[in-house]
C-alpha cells in the first residue's frame, strides 16, 4: 500500500492551518513536501512533523526551538532527541510556573482593588452597595 500523501490543501484542512502558515513552515525549514511542479505532497514524516510542531507551539515553544529540536533527530538520533525533549520540557514547565505565579498574584491585586472599589461604592450608597 503507498504512502499516505496529502496536497497542500488537504493538509491546511487537516491541521486547520492557514496557506500562509504552512508555507511559512516550509520555508524556515520545518518541512520538506515532495513538489512535483508547482504541487506539494505531504507524506507520513511530513504529518508526523506538523503535529510536533503545533504541539510544540500549543506548549510555547518557539519555532525555531521545534526547528532544532526536529533537526536532532536527523543527525543524533531518537535518544538524543529525547533528552533535547526533557531539557526544554523542563524550562518550559518552568517558565509557565512563573506565568502562573504572576497570574495568582495579578488576580489577587484585582481581587482586592475590586473589594476596596465596592466599599467605596457602598460608602457613597452606590446601587450595587
């Protein structure tokens, strides 16, 4: 049985993608389709790819990190690659960490501003008082 090969538009549709996203993802390298003329055809590592990298993206890693991070396994290997994984996994556990400490205390101050805001209304005998 061949390869599975999607067109391009058959791949837009199946990632929900713009044209413009996936052809920005070829040029800065993070796919490679066969082109027959002006046609593009996506096999099975193509698709494999494009779900790392909406992945990777949806995680917040930037792309030219997924780039790299692909490009690994292409000249060190799966193991390589793996431990690449864990490396930015960890950095970027930790930098939502910080986003979520950074949060929790943004939504505490608006907490408290809220509650002195409804005291000052209630003291002027606001409708909401």
């Amino acid at each position: 049985m061949a390869d599975l090969q999607l067109t391009f538009k058959e791949m837009c549709a199946r990632f929900d993608v713009t044209p413009r996203t996936l052809r920005y993802y070829e040029y800065i390298e993070l796919l490679a389709p066969q082109k027959e003329g002006r046609a593009r055809f996506y096999g099975p590592r193509e698709v494999a790819r494009m779900t790392l990298i909406l992945r990777g993206r949806r995680f917040g890693f930037g792309l030219e990190e997924i780039r790299q991070w692909l490009e690994i396994y292409q000249t060190t290997g799966t193991a390589a690659q793996l431990q690449a994984f864990v490396a930015m996994a960890d950095r970027q556990m930790a930098e939502i960490d910080r986003q979520v400490t950074e949060l929790a205390a943004s939504r505490a101050d608006l907490a408290a501003l809220r509650a002195e805001t409804l005291r000052e209304l209630a003291a002027l005998g606001g409708p909401d008082a």
